[in-house]
C-alpha cells in the first residue's frame, strides 16, 4: 500500500504544481504576449487543416516553413539560458558499479533548448527540400495542363508532413517546459517520473525530426525519375 501511495503521489504533485504554475504564469502575462501566442497557434493549426486540402496543400507547406522560421524568433525572444558542461556532473561514473539508470540522474530539462534547436534544424531542412519540390512540381506540370502530384512519392510525402506536425507539436510542449522550469525548477529538478517524460518526449521528438528530414530527402531523390516523367496526354 505505501509503494502505491508514494506512486501516486509522484504523479499528483507534479500536476499540482503544475496547475499553480499555470495560474501563476496567465496573471504575470501581458495581454500583448498571449496575443501573439495565440495568433501563432492558431496558425500552426489552420496550417496543418489545410495540408489536408489539394488546392491549398502546397501554399500550406510554404505557410509551415515560414513559420517555421517565426517560431525560431519566439525562442529567441525568451532569451533562453544554455545549460553548462558542469550539470554532467550530476552523473556519479563508477566503471565498476554504473548501470543505465544513472542516466536518469541528469535534468533533461536543462536541454530543452537544445533538443529544440536540434530538431528545428532537420524539421527546417525537410521543409525546405518539400517547397522545393513542390515548386518543381508546379514548374513542370503546370505549363503543360496537367495537375501536380507526386506520384508514387505521395505516401512518402504525406508520412514526411505527419511527422513534421507531429514534431512541431513536441517542439511546443519542450518550448512550454522552457517557461515552466523558470518558475518550478524544482520539479524538473527532482521528480523522476517528470524527468523520465521530458527523456521519453526529446527521444521521439529528435526521431521524427531526423526521420522526416530523411523521407524529404528521399522523396527529392525519386522525384526526377519517378514523378516529373513526361506525362500521358
């Protein structure tokens, strides 16, 4: 009984915290920052609902790298502080006695920053080689009458937009954790079952990032011989 009471303990008092956090946090905001939040995120999400739309996919993917690009502005508006090589230090290495638990040691919150920056740059370059080829797509067929696709590329490209939605949504939760450890550094500090979440959360973010950017280029690789062939009138 006590084991599962310290469980679930772990778990409601991080969210506790949390919940003051957020109360806290919405009366220290002006008006003028939650407006441009709120702007930014609606427009990530009328981005992601039109990809879904042919005639409005390809200004979509553009509308995505630029903002893309403004959301590299917003990081860089909170002035964030970089983590030192002192916080390895937390990690006791004893060659005789160290096991894989001893990585759960070091504040993974500390490197939100860099787990953000990270994936910014293989979720920028997947963008940037996918307007491009839609731009080529576009120069190809359009002239000629016939209507853009991708052809046997098409589940590729849509697998590469899944997973750059899908990072863009953890890229704002690591951005949201950012502002979070400014006022609760303790819990992102000291609880396991936090910390273990924030290692889960960066894994996943930094694969799909990676992933997407490799699907992107491999879509570019097969453009040329597989979707820009002349096509039949």
């Amino acid at each position: 009984m006590a084991n599962w009471y310290g469980h679930v303990s772990s778990w409601i008092q991080p969210m506790g915290l949390f919940v003051r956090w957020t109360i806290q946090y919405m009366k220290n905001l002006d008006s003028r920052t939650v407006l441009y939040h709120v702007i930014f995120l609606v427009s990530y999400v009328l981005c992601f609902v039109y990809l879904n739309y042919p005639n409005t996919e390809m200004i979509s993917v553009m509308f995505f790298l630029v903002l893309h690009l403004v959301f590299l502005f917003f990081l860089g508006y909170t002035r964030p502080p970089l983590p030192g090589f002192d916080t390895l230090r937390n990690i006791q290495y004893h060659p005789t006695s160290w096991d894989i638990t001893q990585i759960f040691n070091l504040n993974f919150a500390d490197y939100s920053v860099p787990i953000i920056v990270v994936s910014w740059v293989f979720m920028l370059l997947a963008l940037v080689i996918l307007v491009q080829d839609y731009i080529q797509l576009y120069q190809t067929y359009i002239p000629k009458g016939v209507e853009p696709t991708f052809g046997n590329m098409e589940g590729f490209k849509q697998r590469t937009l899944a997973l750059l939605m899908v990072s863009t949504v953890l890229v704002w939760l690591f951005y949201l954790l950012q502002h979070i450890k400014g006022v609760f550094s303790g819990v992102t500090q000291r609880n396991k079952v936090v910390n273990s979440f924030v290692l889960v959360f960066a894994v996943i973010l930094v694969t799909s990032s990676v992933y997407s950017f490799q699907l992107s280029r491999y879509v570019n690789d097969h453009l040329g011989t597989v979707v820009l062939s002349p096509p039949t009138m």
